[in-house]
C-alpha cells in the first residue's frame, strides 16, 4: 500500500505538471483548490496573494472572516510581523498573534488556515493558502510541507504568467536582471529571480534535508547544452565561500558513475574509483550521497548530500525517497522552461517574434553558425552632446531614442542584442529567420532615421538640442547563442559582420546609413543608393565596398498607409515572402523576383488619400464605396508608373492584383492568362494573408479553414496551377509546425 509521503510526492509531482497547462491565473488557483480537496478528502480554497501588486487571487468566494483576513497579508505592518518571526507556515492560531503583536488587537478567528509565506533575500513577496476543512486544525509536517511544495509550483507558474500579462489589472514581480539564469543540458534558459531561486532551490534543498536528515546539501545544474560543466546553485550547510567557484566537470569520475547509474550513489562506494581531484571536491562540498537529476535527454544537474544528523546511514528506502523528490525537481524545472526561456529573452524581442519560438528546443543556445544581418546605430557626436547637457537630459534623451529604437526594432521582428552607451545593436535572423532579413534590417536602419527627424522636429519648439543617426548594416556568418555564466547569460551574436556593422557606424556621417555591398545587393531595387568607394576591414585587412542607402524607395508610401493601418508592414512583407517562394517554383530568375518583391511592397499605394474607413470597413459596403476601393488599384498604377518609373511588370501587377481567374475581377474583368502573372500570384498570396492576418475589424480565420476557401475558389477566382504551387507550400509549413509542437 502507498504511504503517505509516497502519496504526496506523486500527487504534488503531478499537480506541478498539470497546473502548467493553465495560462489563466483564476483557473490555475480553482484547479489547485479541487485538488487539494481531493487529495485532503473534505473542501478546501486556495488563494494566491500578491502584495507588492496589490492582489489576492482566490479559488472562491471567500467567507465574512476570510474576507476580512486576506488582506491583512497586504498590510506592511502586518507582513513585517510575519517577517519578524521568520516562520516557514502560520495556522489560524498564528495569524491571531500576528494580529496581537502588530495591531494590539485580539480576532476572533476560528476558521482553519494555513499561509505560506515566501521571501526574496530578507523581504516577503507573496504569499499562498489554504483554508475552510477541518483537516488543517489537526494538520502534521509532512502535511505543511507537501502543501508547501505544491505552493512553490503553483507559485512559479503564477509569478510567471503574472510577469508577461499585459493589461487586465494584474501585475507581479518581474525578474530582474540580477535573478540566476543557468542553462540545463538541453541548452534550454531556466531563469529564476532572487524569490523563486530561494523558493525552488532552496526549499527543495531543506525539503531534502528534512526527508533525509542530511547535514549538508548543494545543489549544482549544468550550464551548457552538452552537460560538460555543472555550476553551484543552491546550498545549506556549507559555507558558501567553499563552494561559490566549485565547479564539477564531465571530466570528474563521479559524473561518468552518475550519468551511467542513473541513481543515488554513496561516496564511501566510489572511493576506490575515484582520483585525487574528485576527492578534493566532494570533501569541500562535505558529501556522502551524489544523486543525479536525470531528464529524457541527460543529466541536468547532481544533488550532494552530507552525512546524516543522527549518524545512521543512507537505507535503500531513504535513496528511494530521495530519488523521487529529485525526480520532481528535474519535472518542475522541465515544467517552467518555456515561459523563463522566452522571459529571457522578453527584452530582446517583440511578443509577436516570442510567440513564434513554439518550440525553443530547435534554438540551440550553446552555439551555432547563422547568417544574419547586424544593423548598429548611434548618435553622432554623442560625446559632446554629454558635455553640453544635464545628466538628467542625458538619459531623458537616451532613455526616448532607445525606447523608439526598441519599437523599431520589434516591429519589423528583429532582436535587439544590447545597448553599448548611446548605440544599440540589433540582430535580423536569430534566433529565429525570415527570408528577407536583409530587408527588414533596411526599413529599420531608415525607419530609426525619420524616428530621428521626427524627435529633432518636437525638439524646435523646446529648444532640444539636434541630434543625428550614424546606422551601420552588415550581414554574414555569425556564432549566436548564449554567452556568460551561470549568475548572467544573454543571447548575442560575435562575428566578423558584427565587426563590420561596428566599423560601418564609425565611419558614418550624420544622418547616413552605410552598409556592405552584400547588404546592397539583396536590396539593391529597393533602395536609392550610392556606392562610396571601400572600406578596409579592420578584423581582415581586406577592402569592402560601400553603399550609402539615402531612402527605401517604397518606404515613403507605406508608411503613409501604415498611420492608419500599423499592421500593414507585416501584411506587405509575408506576402512578399510567398509571391517570392511561388515564384521560385515558377522558374522566375534572381533578378525579376528581386522586382517582384519591390512591386508587392508598391501593390496598394493607391489607397493613399482614399477615405480610410472603408477599407477597414465592419460589414457590406455599399456600391458606391466599393468603386472607391476598386479605384485605388488604377491610381496606384498611375503613380507608381508616372512618379517612380517602375518597371512594367510592377505597374502591371500594381493595376491588376485584384483580377480574378474567371473575369469578375477588377478594375478591367481581365480573366485567365490575360491577367499578368506576376499579378496571378499576388491575388492568390494576398487573399490568404489577408484571411488569416489579425485586423482591427475582425479576427483572423484559422489557416486551415483559409486553405479551404482557398481551394474552394481554384480555377474561379485564382490561376490553378499558383493555388497548386502555394498550397503545397503552406502544407509544408504547417506540417512543419506541427512537428514542432510535438
């Protein structure tokens, strides 16, 4: 028959990994409520209570007296009596000296209570409890403490979500960068803040101690994806000074036992095996017992246990216990992966880019080699605007530009890297890749200019001092990854074009944005440019050819249409992701898709100076507003005809992508091949896009629900043999997709 603690080990394991399927708050602390009552057998609630965010989130209603009790766990005066007792739970009883002590009033509170509360450093930051069932008047330790390391789970779970809600009322605490990121053997970013590394370490670690009446006990998790290197994260017992730079090896025997035995091991056992090195480090770290933390993919991290209080040794059931709890501690660190590994990122990338990282374990954050492409950009003379300007103005002024530059960056679904002083540094193709990175790293570099004018123009009537952009683009091949130690690690980038990117900002004036001729090249018929002769690369010797990009040709129309309509940046660039895949298939050469992407990005400049609100129209319009939106496809052909000179096949695909295959298209009923083809391909991609895009107006339609219509209409409104070519692609996709969530 299972014993209890059997019991409490499974069903706490089990709660840590369920309540990881909730992203609501209020659903996890009902779900963690029942479980609770099913596993105590009589009706209890849960509340999670947040004080520095001014919150309780209960599984219930709460009775008269624990609506009068619960926000008393928001009072400072009351959790600094809380926090002056030091104690790990308070019942009912202690909550009424708490009362007493901090209030100089007695309570009369008969309703079975049990708080946890949690700290950071010296300080409470939360609490969690459980109340209503007579079970916890007569309440044990080992009861209190499989309360507790449900609590920590639940809490991790909830601290999480809290920090990455935007909106809804709700806030919580936010790891700082001085919280612990280690990395486990899967190459996967665990990061815990100063609260959650006592809570989860260091409550498992006295979890530990308590079951097994150890002395000493460390902690170590590897810190690289290959689990060649293992860093201290937790302790008790020892002193911390011994052990802070201990750091055990794949090199060391006692792990090659470990990884082999898959199992606790006993010291004494493995003496005869051992070298002098190992000895050394196992009598610092005072251990009797190694155990490994083991996942389906290796040995994330080594448990050490010293001897034990009462001197008897280790029992099989002992090791047994001590295996299971282990397990746990490898399960809830799988558990929490994804959201710490995109908080880690968080500050490098949009929530959209986030969002598109489904499974973070095809990012290998140890290293690898991708090309990308590096845009740098400071602000000229910043050395002496510093010497004219207040400190405070300093970073009022660095605080906007970074701020602005951020956005940037993120919107056209960049990483920004890092801030070096007035510069930043953005990433485009890692760690995730678009097909038009180089794109995309231009309209920034010249959208982080107008940003520029637009803060020298507000600056005139405050008499701010003018500013100017030095930007530097650079692509190539670059080792990306994780870079640091187990206290501090940050995603970045090192490589000859980051080098490159650096040196280009340099050498720019003000105002200019300078890249490489392999930047040029992949933008050439986007941008008017000029080649300024070469630049001696410093990393190499070798001479490299330089353009200035003095505007993006389409640059100045979109962002007309993109004042009224932020998502059209987007919109523009996934359509000219497809239109280019499609027309691979179809034979087109490097040079016309290079148009063809120029032209798709041109596709709807005839909207500009239309009435806004009938192309974000809700519902039917009325005849005479659509002759208005079939207008814009002739006056954006006569624009870009007459004003920017485009190519004929632009002009055409700009006049007629909205023709249909069967002639009930417009603006001229053009039908089969008589439509261009160029224009074929962009009604089938733009009609896709547009269904499954979100738009302020309505919802996006699921991808296969839009692959349907898609079919639906083949032959009628779209060119067969695209919808053929462009549905083989999206399959592809989604198969892909789909394989990655697996």
């Amino acid at each position: 028959m299972e014993s209890k603690l059997q019991k409490y080990i499974t069903a706490s394991e089990s709660i840590s990994r369920e309540v990881n399927q909730f992203d609501i708050p209020n659903q996890i602390v009902q779900f963690v409520a029942e479980r609770f009552s099913q596993i105590f057998k009589d009706k209890l609630h849960y509340a999670f209570i947040h004080p520095g965010a001014n919150k309780i989130i209960a599984s219930t209603a709460a009775d008269s007296t624990i609506q009068t009790i619960l926000p008393f766990f928001l009072n400072e005066k009351f959790i600094e009596e809380i926090n002056r007792l030091d104690w790990s739970a308070i019942d009912t009883r202690g909550i009424r000296l708490v009362l007493r002590n901090a209030f100089n009033q007695d309570f009369d509170l008969d309703t079975p209570i049990v708080m946890i509360p949690r700290k950071k450093g010296t300080l409470i930051t939360h609490f969690s409890g459980v109340w209503g069932a007579s079970v916890l008047k007569r309440i044990d330790k080992e009861e209190i403490e499989f309360i507790s390391t449900v609590c920590n789970a639940v809490e991790l779970r909830l601290n999480s979500l809290l920090s990455h809600r935007s909106g809804g009322g709700t806030t919580a605490d936010v790891p700082d960068s001085g919280g612990l990121k280690t990395v486990a053997l899967d190459g996967e970013v665990k990061h815990f803040n100063a609260a959650s590394k006592k809570d989860f370490f260091g409550s498992f670690l006295l979890n530990m101690m308590g079951e097994t009446l150890s002395r000493t006990a460390v902690l170590f998790l590897s810190i690289n994806e290959n689990n060649t290197e293992y860093a201290p994260v937790a302790s008790r017992g020892v002193q911390k000074k011994l052990i802070e730079k201990t750091h055990i090896t794949n090199k060391n025997t006692f792990v090659h036992e470990l990884v082999d035995n898959r199992m606790p091991l006993m010291v004494s056992e493995l003496l005869i095996l051992l070298r002098d090195i190992d000895i050394g480090i196992l009598k610092k770290l005072e251990a009797s017992v190694l155990v490994p933390l083991i996942t389906k993919r290796g040995m994330m991290g080594i448990l050490t246990l010293g001897e034990r209080i009462n001197m008897t040794p280790y029992t099989d059931k002992v090791l047994s216990t001590v295996q299971m709890l282990t397990k746990q501690m490898a399960l809830n660190i799988e558990n929490n992966n994804s959201l710490n590994f995109k908080y880690s990122l968080s500050r490098d990338l949009s929530p959209e880019v986030l969002d598109e990282l489904t499974d973070h374990s095809e990012i290998k954050l140890e290293g690898e080699i991708k090309k990308v492409t590096v845009l740098i950009a400071g602000i000229s003379r910043f050395s002496g605007i510093v010497e004219k300007l207040k400190p405070d103005k300093v970073i009022n002024l660095l605080n906007n530009y970074h701020s602005g530059a951020t956005k940037i960056v993120f919107k056209y679904g960049g990483m920004l890297d890092k801030f070096i002083g007035d510069r930043v540094v953005s990433v485009f193709g890692t760690p995730n890749m678009h097909y038009n990175d180089t794109e995309r790293a231009v309209f920034t570099a010249v959208d982080m200019c107008r940003f520029i004018e637009d803060i020298n123009e507000k600056g005139k009537t405050e008499g701010s001092i003018k500013i100017n952009l030095c930007v530097g683009v650079s692509s190539g091949e670059v080792v990306s990854g994780n870079m640091g130690n187990v206290e501090r690690i940050d995603y970045s980038v090192v490589g000859r074009a980051v080098d490159t990117a650096f040196q280009l900002e340099r050498a720019a004036r003000k105002g200019q944005i300078l890249v490489t001729r392999k930047v040029y090249e992949e933008v050439r018929y986007l941008v008017d440019a000029e080649s300024l002769g070469t630049l001696t690369e410093e990393a190499t010797g070798r001479p490299v050819e330089i353009f200035e990009i003095r505007d993006l040709i389409p640059y100045r129309y979109i962002s007309a249409i993109e004042k009224r309509e932020p998502y059209i940046i987007g919109h523009f660039l996934n359509i000219a992701r497809d239109v280019e895949m499609i027309g691979k298939k179809l034979g087109l050469s490097g040079k016309e898709l290079t148009r063809l992407r120029l032209a798709t990005m041109l596709m709807d400049v005839g909207r500009i100076g239309l009435p806004e609100g009938i192309f974000n129209k809700k519902g039917k319009l009325t005849s005479q507003e659509f002759e208005i939106v079939k207008s814009h496809a002739v006056r954006g052909a006569d624009q870009v005809e007459k004003k920017l000179n485009l190519f004929r096949e632009g002009v055409e695909l700009v006049k007629h992508h909205h023709e249909f295959y069967d002639g009930t298209g417009y603006p001229e009923g053009l039908k089969g091949n008589e439509i261009p083809l160029w224009a074929r391909i962009v009604c089938v991609v733009d009609s896709y896009q547009a269904m499954t895009e979100n738009r302020p107006f309505r919802d996006p339609i699921e991808e296969e629900k839009a692959i349907e219509i898609i079919k639906e209409y083949r032959g009628k409104k779209y060119d067969p043999e695209i919808v053929d070519i462009y549905l083989n692609i999206l399959n592809i996709r989604i198969k892909e997709k789909e394989i990655v969530e697996l």
